[in-house]
C-alpha cells in the first residue's frame, strides 16, 4: 500500500518509494532518505508536528510539511 511518510502509524515500517526531487533537502537524502530505503516512525510530538524517524541508522526528525513529500510502501 502507498501513502506518504506523514500518515504513517508510529512504529510503523515502510520503504521509501519515491520523493519530490524540487522539494525534499539535499542534506536529508545524504542522511539516508533515498528509495529502497526502509523508513520506521519512532514518535510524533505531543502537537503532532515534527515527528522522529529512524532510517538508514539514523534518527531523525522532520516536519510534516516535508514528510508529505515523501512516498513509501507500507509492509
């Protein structure tokens, strides 16, 4: 199933499918967001905005303005 990475569950798996090239930062796909590349939400802030992933053993934390952006499978 497709959806994008903010409608994710938290401690939900998926591998990134695809990504806005015009709008994802080069500095998060050199910290691993690249496709084929297995994705977990962690945790999403008490506001629901940002949230804390873990990909390609790193933790990170995005806004969700910026995981719309972001396509992946759901296992």
């Amino acid at each position: 199933m497709n959806t994008t990475l903010d409608l994710l569950e938290k401690n939900t798996k998926g591998i990134i499918a695809d990504y806005d090239m015009q709008k994802v930062p080069l500095k998060l796909l050199e910290m691993g967001c690249l496709p084929g590349n297995e994705v977990v939400l962690l945790e999403v802030a008490p506001l629901g905005d940002p949230i804390y992933l873990y990909v390609n053993d790193t933790h990170l934390s995005i806004r969700k303005e910026l995981a719309k952006e972001i396509l992946v499978n759901v296992e």
